[in-house]
C-alpha cells in the first residue's frame, strides 16, 4: 500500500506479465467487486498473493472489496511471522532494543479510527488501525540530544520513509499490528507497518522493520524520487483531498 507516483514504476520495466498473471488479477479484481463481505479476506489474501509475483506492479491498479490497492517496489517481498519477525530501534538512543511480535503485542495498545488517503487519489473511510504509538517506543529507546528525526526501513529490502522527530511523536503515529480489527495480513505490511494517520499512505511504511533515530531527515523511498518529505493529506504533492482528521 505504499503507493507508487503516477505513471510506471521505476522498478516495473521489462519483465513481461504472462498471459495466466493478467487473466488471474483480473478475474480477483472482479471477484473483489462482486463478492459478497465473508469472502472480501479470501480475496485480499489472493490479491496479494498474486502481487508478491508481479514485478511490473500491475497488480497495485487493481481494487479489492476493502477499496485498498496492493503494491510493492520489489518483485516479491519474504514472509514473516511471530516466529522471526524482529523489529530493531538504533541510533541516537540511550538503549537500543529488538522486539519481537509477541513482546510488541504485550505493550500498550492504542486504536485509531482513521481515512486512508493514497496520494494517487483513492481513499477508504473510517478504516481502523491497532498498535503501540511510535513514541512509546521512542520513549523506552531514550532519545539523546540532537536528534532530529526517525527514519524506517522494511524487511522488503527496498522501502523506507522518514518522519521529524516532532511528528514522529505525535499521538496519531503508530506501530500498527492490526487493521480493520484483525492481525495485519502480509498484504497488507504485516505483521507490523508504520501508520502515519494525517499523512498521505506512502508515508506508512510497510513491512516495517528497523527504527533509526538519526540527526537529520532522509528522504524515504518515493521522496527520493520527487514526492514531497512532509505529505500531509491536503497540503501536499499539489493535491486538495480532505484531510484525514
């Protein structure tokens, strides 16, 4: 859900979509649509089944029933779970941590109640996300003078994104391992992502897997490539959409 600019991807060129690749997303975009609710997670784990194999990012142009489009940067992205999933917080921090699902799952909660806005126009109201905010863990790491920003990296091994440390201190941004009242698919960036709420999606990071703690911002992934550092929702990449709280 890390969206892509308008227009190709820099990562889609020159692997061709087979006929099968083609018919299959098609014929899941078109069950997304008409199936009924009890079958919308059968659809959504088969969507991104069908993503992990898509290195052109075809797939990201195509709905599901809950509204969200999948894309990658990576032509496939490896599995987690409770098993080996580690989350590391570094830098300019007093006591660096590792946190495995289980013990992220032990913290503090907090739900949001919040609209998605992608950057490239599509939008899912009132879509609730879970997790520990990410000052909490900012808080347990220590923050040493001079630091200035967070930036995140994934176990995609491509993406990452950046926040202020202000805004990575708000109440509203989290380490999310729920969405929509259920553990975070593997489509969907679990087992953990980022959740920036008042930030357009790009800046939720998916497949979230290391927080930095650094003296200046650096540019994530897609920001590199042009988009704005600072996306909020509305004032931002020259759009007007609503803002998301």
């Amino acid at each position: 859900m890390n969206s892509p600019p308008p227009g190709p991807s820099p990562d889609a060129g020159g692997t061709p979509v087979g006929r099968r690749l083609v018919l299959a997303m098609l014929g899941l975009g078109a069950a997304g649509v008409a199936a009924a609710p009890f079958l919308q997670g059968a659809v959504e784990s088969g969507l991104g089944v069908v993503a992990d194999k898509d290195p052109t990012g075809l797939s990201g142009l195509l709905p599901n029933g809950g509204g969200f489009r999948y894309y990658s940067v990576t032509s496939s992205v490896p599995r987690r779970t409770a098993a080996d999933y580690e989350l590391t917080v570094d830098g300019m921090v007093d006591r660096p941590a590792t946190y495995t699902l289980d013990r992220l799952k032990a913290l503090p909660q907090t739900r949001l109640v919040r609209d998605v806005q992608c950057v490239t126009g599509w939008r899912v109201p009132e879509t609730p996300f879970e997790g520990v905010t990410l000052s909490a863990l900012l808080d347990a790491a220590g923050v040493r003078p001079g630091a200035k920003a967070i930036r995140f990296t994934c176990f995609d091994g491509a993406y990452s994104e950046s926040l202020t440390l202000e805004q990575a201190r708000r109440p509203d941004v989290l380490v999310a391992l729920r969405m929509q009242d259920e553990a975070l698919a593997h489509a969907h960036g679990g087992p953990v992502r980022l959740y920036v709420a008042p930030m357009y999606f790009y800046k939720s990071a998916k497949w979230l897997s290391g927080i930095t703690v650094t003296d200046s911002v650096r540019p994530g992934y897609w920001e590199e490539l042009g988009y704005d550092v600072d996306a909020w929702v509305g004032r931002s990449n020259g759009r007007d959409d609503t803002p998301t709280v």
